[in-house]
C-alpha cells in the first residue's frame, strides 16, 4: 500500500513539475516576442491595446495602439527620421510609445516594487497623471544603434531625448531644429511636469 500511495505521490509531483515547466516556458515565449502579459485584479490582462508593444514593431506599425496613438505631430517627426535612417541601414523600433493609465499604472507598481519605493521609482517611471506617454508624447526607440542614430540627429526633426538615464526616451521639441536640444534631465524625478 505505502508503494501505491508513494507512486500516487510521485506521479502529481510529476505532473505539477511538467505543467510549471510549461507555464514558464510559455512565459519565457511570450516574453521573448516582446509581450507582457500584465494582470490587474479588476481589468484582467492588458496588452497591445493598452500601450503593449510587440516585439519589432516599427514606427510605422499603425495598427499596433502604442504606435497609432502617439501625437501626430511626434509621430510624424520620428517616421521622417526613421526614413533618413533607413538609409544608413538602420530601423527604428518602437519599445514602448502610447500607454493607457492602467499600463502606466501596472509600470509604476512594478518599479516601485523593483526599486523598492515611490521616489526610487520616479527615476524611472512617472505617474500616469504626469507620463507623457500616457499622453501620447514619448516615444522609446530602440535598437541602440538606432536611438544612438537620433541622439546625433534628432534635433533637426525636433526630436529630443529628455532624461540622461533614458538614451531611448525621445519627445518632441520643434524649436530644437533652430535652438538645438534643451538641457537634458538626470532622469524623470527633475522632470518639474512629473511633480504634480
């Protein structure tokens, strides 16, 4: 009997084992497409209509909302300097662009438990009252071979990076084609938008 009894036993720590190896590998899939799988209590998953970028989705992805939802007037500056780059070979992918408050919301939880506190946090994530992607005034580009290629041209489409910590993190500044680029911040927390 104990022999039964110790197969039984065996067999569902088997079986809890393969469904975890499943569950994570599927996690580790969606993740490596570029999806984030984001749950709230009272909304369930967020995703692509929330701001969710996926994996390799250009700035010319308008049926992707995090793309299709920024201001016009940005959109329309980073997709002529993406044209231009295009000609040194490179593609401007969008890391993040337009966020819903409740993406922001879920980013900001996540960085205060990764950071361990609401002002560590606001180094790196705003509140969705004061983000200017929620707005839909940022744009996160990437690769870095492709944010480097706008830090070196982007004021000449308007396009500023804002915040020292984040080489990605562009917005868009038009007198920046006359005036050059404003002073750059630290990073979001000097930002005097984000003190509201």
């Amino acid at each position: 009997m104990s022999y039964s009894l110790s197969a039984r036993t065996m067999t569902r720590r088997l079986r809890r084992g393969l469904a975890a190896t499943v569950v994570a590998l599927l996690a580790a899939i969606a993740r490596a497409l570029g999806y984030r799988l984001l749950h709230l209590r009272d909304r369930g998953a967020l995703g692509v209509a929330d701001g969710a970028v996926p994996y390799r989705t250009t700035v010319f992805d308008d049926a992707v909302a995090g793309v299709a939802n920024l201001d016009p007037a940005l959109l329309a500056a980073v997709r002529r300097a993406a044209s231009d780059a295009s000609r040194d070979g490179l593609v401007f992918y969008v890391n993040s662009g337009w966020r819903s408050p409740e993406y922001q919301r879920h980013l900001r939880r996540e960085a205060v438990s990764r950071y361990g506190s609401e002002e560590a946090a606001s180094r790196w994530v705003s509140t969705p009252e004061t983000s200017a992607h929620v707005a839909g005034h940022a744009v996160d580009i990437g690769p870095r071979a492709s944010a480097a290629w706008l830090a070196r041209h982007g004021a000449a489409y308007g396009l500023c990076q804002i915040y020292r910590n984040e080489p990605w993190h562009y917005e868009l500044r038009p007198e920046a084609a006359v005036h050059g680029p404003p002073p750059m911040y630290a990073d979001p927390s000097e930002d005097p938008r984000n003190r509201r």
